[in-house]
C-alpha cells in the first residue's frame, strides 16, 4: 500500500511544484509590464520634500547688524 501511495504522491507533488513555478513566473512577468502604482502617502512625502526645498533655496541668511558705539559705553 506504501508503495502504490509513494508512486502516485511523489510524481503528483513534482508536478504541483512545477505547476506552481510556472504560475509564479507568468505572475512576475505579467507585473513587471504593469507601471508601478504610487501610493498617495509617496505623493504627499514627495510634495513635501519639493516644497521644503524651494524654501530652503528661497531663504535668505540674516545678517548680523553692526554693534552700536553707544553700547559699548
């Protein structure tokens, strides 16, 4: 009974194996045509970096006022 048991389960889980490959690889194929989804947080943390650049290049350094002479008396 072993015997008949091993001769039918083992060729059966070999080709599940395959079959499960296979399905796995036309799955990675059929995404990598697909364009890449951008989540809206992504959209959002993108927006902000942007926008906290144009503020750092639009900023500008304060200059430090000459001391008066009548502080120094």
């Amino acid at each position: 009974m072993y015997k008949i048991f091993m001769l039918i389960a083992i060729p059966a889980l070999i080709i599940g194996w395959i079959a499960y490959a296979y399905w796995m690889r036309k799955i990675c194929e059929e995404e990598k045509q697909q364009p890449k989804q951008i989540s809206q947080r992504l959209k959002q943390t993108r927006s902000e970096v942007t926008d906290y650049a144009q503020k750092l290049k639009d900023f500008k350094k304060p200059t430090r006022k000459p001391p008066d002479q009548d502080d120094q008396a």
